[in-house]
C-alpha cells in the first residue's frame, strides 16, 4: 500500500513538472496554471486534509475501519496468491499443503530411467593411440 502511495505522488510530481503541449498553451480557453501556483493549491488541500479528521470524527473512524478491512483484504489475496503459486511451482524439497506430493511429479521408477537400448554386443574397437 505505501509503495503505491509512493508511486501516485512521485508520478504526480513528474507529470507537474512536464511541460504542456503547445496547442494547450495558446488556447485562451484554457487558463494558464503556474506550477508555484499548482503546488499552493497542493499544500492548501493538504492542510484542509489534517483538518478534516477534527471536523468530521465519525468519518475518520468509518474511513479507519474500512483502510483497516482493507488491508486485512489485501493480506489475504496475497497469503492466496502465495499458497497458489507455491502449489503450482513446488519442487521435491518443499510442498504447498505440506508433506503430500503433487499428482503427476516424479512418477518414474528405477525401471523407467533405465536405458532401454545399449548398442550392439560386438562394437568397433577403437584404434590403438599414437604415442606423444
């Protein structure tokens, strides 16, 4: 969750400092905003957002409960999509649902991994080797 705080406040500063479009800035419809004035407007919300929990407590509480229910939410999907994903990539050493073996993994007995062919019983010997 903070990460993703991180990522919209860092991706809001770049687009802020980017330069607009020159058809924006020659469309007198469009009134011209000066980034000291954007980041005044920034700091004034964010003073009207620490008030806010002092005008309205009952909103903070509710807003305190779901961010709480949320995050209980979000550890859960992420316990399911680790308990999936360890299913789906176990090895040997270590299973998802404990000591049971996945269905379908290291099926073969000794027999099976044996060769089946070894080439025939009266081979080609090889040449004698040249002294060095």
């Amino acid at each position: 969750m903070g990460f993703l705080l991180r990522l919209a406040f860092w991706l809001s500063i770049v687009v802020v400092l980017l330069p607009a479009p020159a058809a924006q800035k020659a469309d007198p419809a469009h009134p011209q905003v000066s980034t000291m004035e954007a980041l005044g407007v920034a700091v004034t919300a964010v003073q009207d957002a620490r008030a806010f929990c002092e005008r309205n407590p009952g909103a903070c509480e509710v807003g305190s409960q779901a961010l709480h229910t949320f995050g209980q939410k979000a550890q859960y999907g992420a316990k399911m999509l680790y308990d999936f994903l360890s299913a789906r990539f176990a090895d040997d050493s270590r299973t998802a649902t404990g000591s049971t073996v996945q269905p379908g993994r290291h099926t073969l007995t000794p027999a099976d991994l044996a060769p089946a062919w070894t080439g025939p019983e009266n081979s080609v010997p090889l040449p004698p080797r040249r002294p060095a």
